[in-house]
C-alpha cells in the first residue's frame, strides 16, 4: 500500500504531535539532550532555546538544582493520593507561594497544567455564587485571549481556528475588546476608555449576571503576546469590584518573573480574587498547576455540606515530584530576580535598533519582547511567514516560535550575555532577510 508521503507522520509512526498540521509537516528534530539555554540534536546541532520551550523552562534546562530535588523526592514519597492525606511538599509549597503572592490570595488548590488551573478557577467562580445563594450564569472574557485547550478554557478563549469545530459545545462568554498596546502608541487611553464604558455598561444592565471577569494580565499569550498597560488592568478592577464580580487572573505564562515582577499582578498593581499558574511553576520540569483563591471565596466552600463542596480533582493533584521541583525551581527564582528585572532594558535597547520598516508594533514587557512583521499576507497566527522564519531560524541556532507574523522571544534566566547578543543577532539579520 503507498501512501502521499506528505499525509505520512513525519517523526514516528506512533505519534501524534501537538499544535502541528499533519500534512507537509517538517520532520521535527530530535532533541538529545539539554543544558542552561541551549539543546542539543540528534544530528549535532545545537540551538539556544529563546522560548523557554514553549513558555515553561524558567531557569535553564536539566538544572542540577532542581533535577536533585526530583531525584531525593522520587527516592521518599513518589505520588499519594491528596484526598484525605496530605505531605510535606505539597504544605511546603503552598506556603511558599502564599508568601509570594499577593496577600489575600492565601489558599491553594493544585491541579495539572494551564487549561485545568482555569477550568478549576472558573468552576471555582461560579459555585462560589452558588454557596452565598446567586446564580451567575456568565463570564467575561476578552477578544484575543487564550486559556488552554479543555472545554471551559476554550469557552473562555476567543473563538478561533482552534475551537472551531466545538464552537456550539462551548457556554457563551461575553466579550470584550483588548486595548493592545506597542511602544509609540499615542491613542491606546481612547480604545481603553471605550472598552472600560463598555464593561460598564454591561454591569449596570445585569448586575447579577457576572460571575467573574478573566484576563491574562499585562501580556496576551497565544493570541500574539499583545501587551495591555497596567492602568486598564487597574480600571477594570475598580470597576469589577464595585459590582462584587470576582477577577480571574490567568497567570499561566505570565507568571514568576515573565513580566519583570514576580507576578504580573504586582507589576499591575492589581490583586485578583483567584489567580491561575503552570508553565513555569516546577521550572519547566513537570506539569503542575495552581489556583490560588482569597480566604474569602475558600470560606464559602468551607461547610460539610456536599451541595457546598468542591467536587473537583485530579488523579496527581499535587504530586510529591511537582512540588519538589517547584520547591526548588522558587529557589532558584529568588536568585535569578536581578536577572528577571534586568532583561527588559537589554530587550528595549535592541528593538530601538530594529529597521522599523520591516517591523510593526514593537513591545515589552519585563523578560518578553515582541514585533509583528510588516509582510504581505493576513496577519495573524496562519500568516506564512511564521513558518519560513521558524525553519531560517532553527539554521541560524534558534528555537523561536512566531505566533505568525508576530515574532516575540522569552528566554529562560540562564541566558547569558553572550547568548543574549547572539539571539539579538540572528533576529536582526533573520528580519534583514525577509526583504
Ligand atoms: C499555555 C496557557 C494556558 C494553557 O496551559 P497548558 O498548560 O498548555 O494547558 C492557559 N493560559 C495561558 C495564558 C497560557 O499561556
């Protein structure tokens, strides 16, 4: 039987990859081997990885500090499971991560990755509700976001290529506009004062309606690394808070250092009611995840009855190995803080001096920079030249990953300076070739 090679798996004939279109997919290197920023391939090349591997490898990769923590965890308490029984480093890390959270959200509830922390969190929001004696139906939630890939974190994403075909599973969520923002923006206050009079227009119609609002704070992953200044974030919690609907904060990729501060909420300046964290919780090592809540909402569950309970859970909600490694990747962090802080002025500095011809739209914001290319074609996540740039780049030494034609990096801490100008380098002369 002959098969059209393009329509053939072009890695293993047992796998299925994420994220990737079967057919005509580039056979995917083999990666060997990792250490600090860099990876090492099958067939001798070595690539800086400027993306932390898709947003979760904090502190560089195989980091000996983290893989012994794994390792003398394994040897004590591999996994048990959380519902009646607790252990040390899962009590550990929750105090941990309250002492570096914003104050009120002091209660933990641990889960597995990005898209459960909000499926936990919007669940959460609403039966919260529920146990005070409302009904809230409805969430809101903005153009462009993105919350993962379950079922209630693609409700609450914008509607997309992605979710197209369960579009009519999905619960409806309001929309609104993302003042998205780049450096020399000068009319960014009116798109924000526009949206803001929208959400409070929809408040006063149907006060009661609201569970929570939920937005990536600051920065806008998967949806283009669009940027959103502090003071909307602010105005949206103000005008949340006076009618009583909780803030979601979905700090999956903007957590621990992403934005400069340890979390994006503090940059803000904002406290959410519950805030989502994974990608970089165990420092890119396993998948873990958090949602962190007030003691005001934990108080509402907080009752023997089963109507008030939250029946919610995964089969290694907090593994013992997850919270060794987050344990320790927390430690590392605490060190590596002036290298967080630091990163955005090298990043400033280097898209002052793009040719801003050939790129839009330039932004920051603490270790993650970002430009869309100005190149013919529909801008977005399915503009060609995202392809081309990520194949040039990977013969230039680099793991970039372009959402499109936007082309952003977010490197691990452990990027040193002489990485740093090589990665600076090659983009320029990578955007130089697109002439
Ligand atoms: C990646 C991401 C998610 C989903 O996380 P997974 O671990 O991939 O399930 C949710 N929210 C944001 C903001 C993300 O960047």
């Amino acid at each position: 039987m002959t098969q059209d090679p393009s329509h053939l798996p072009s890695s293993h004939p047992n796998l299925w990859h994420p994220f990737t279109p079967i057919g005509g997919m580039p056979v995917p290197p083999r990666v060997v081997r990792g250490s600090g920023t860099r990876l090492f391939l099958e067939d001798g090349r070595v690539l800086l990885d400027c993306i932390s591997s898709w947003w979760v490898n904090l502190h560089g990769h195989a980091h000996p500090h983290i893989v012994n923590a794994i390792q003398e965890q394994a040897e004590t308490l591999e996994h048990v499971i959380f519902a009646g029984f607790t252990h040390e480093p899962a009590e550990r890390l929750a105090a941990e991560l309250a002492g570096i959270l914003p104050d009120p959200l002091t209660r933990v509830f641990y889960s597995d990755d990005g898209s459960t922390a909000v499926e936990v969190a919007l669940k959460m929001a609403r039966q919260y509700w529920r146990n005070l004696g409302e009904e809230r139906p409805a969430f809101i939630a903005f153009d462009g976001a993105y919350h993962g890939d379950t079922f209630g974190a693609m409700a609450a994403g914008a509607p997309s290529t992605f979710s197209a075909p369960f579009a009519d599973l999905l619960f409806a969520v309001e929309r609104l506009p993302f003042p998205a923002t780049w450096i020399g923006d000068t009319e960014v206050e009116v798109r924000e004062a526009t949206i803001l009079a929208e959400l409070e227009r929809l408040l006063e119609a149907h006060p009661d309606r609201y569970a929570a609002l939920i937005v990536e704070p600051l920065v806008q992953g998967a949806g283009g690394m669009r940027v959103c200044r502090a003071e909307f974030l602010q105005s949206v919690a103000a005008i949340l808070r006076r009618y009583g609907v909780l803030l979601i904060f979905d700090e999956v990729m903007t957590g621990f250092g992403r934005t400069g501060t340890c979390f994006a909420s503090e940059r803000a300046g904002v406290t959410p009611d519950l805030i989502c964290l994974a990608k970089g919780l165990t420092g890119g090592f396993l998948p873990m995840a958090v949602t962190a809540v007030t003691e005001e909402i934990y108080d509402t569950f907080s009752s023997p009855s089963a109507e008030k309970t939250f029946w919610h859970g995964h089969s290694y909600t907090a593994n013992p190995l997850g919270c060794a490694a987050a344990l320790a990747s927390l430690e590392l962090l605490r060190s590596n803080e002036p290298i967080y802080r630091g990163m955005e002025s090298h990043h400033r500095d280097f898209l002052a001096g793009l040719d801003m011809t050939k790129v839009i739209r330039a932004r920051v914001v603490g270790t993650i920079a970002a430009f869309d290319l100005q190149i013919p074609g529909e801008p977005g996540y399915f503009h060609e030249v995202g392809k081309t740039f990520r194949a040039r780049a990977i013969d230039r030494g680099l793991l970039l990953r372009p959402l499109g034609n936007t082309v952003y990096f977010m490197p691990p801490y452990s990027l040193t300076d002489s990485e740093r100008e090589m990665l600076y380098r090659e983009v320029i002369h990578l955007v130089g070739e697109l002439a």
